[in-house]
C-alpha cells in the first residue's frame, strides 16, 4: 500500500534545517483504514522525539470527540 501511495505526486516536500525530509502524499478514506488497521496491529509505541506534541495532539483528538458527543 504504501509503495502504491508513494508513486503518486506529493502534495508537500520540505526539507527543514536539521537536514531532515518530510514529503506527503493525500490517501483515500479506505487508505487511510489500512494505515489505522495496521498501527492497531502494534502493542506498543513509544516516541523518541516530539512526545509532547503527540501527547497534545491525542488531548486535542478527545476534547472534539467529547464535543462532537455532547
């Protein structure tokens, strides 16, 4: 899947000042399942780096479910 994705034209390509490349590519809302389907397959993750944004991210992600719910 990802090599399929990968093939088409990205939508963003930078690289920053530490020398590190980030390009994007847009998926279609069943692409993306298979990419959620395949992070549910791991029991554990741990972030290195950028922790606290994941962290943050994750708080903003349950704040606008409990939202969407009420």
């Amino acid at each position: 899947m990802i090599e399929k994705i990968s093939q088409r034209e990205c939508y963003g390509d930078v690289t920053l000042d530490d020398g590190v490349r980030h390009v994007l590519w847009r998926t279609t809302p069943e692409e993306a399942e298979w990419f959620v389907q395949e992070f549910e397959k791991v029991p554990n993750l741990y972030v290195a780096d950028g922790h606290h944004r994941t962290a943050a991210a994750f708080n903003v992600g349950k704040r606008r479910e409990a939202i969407a719910k009420s």
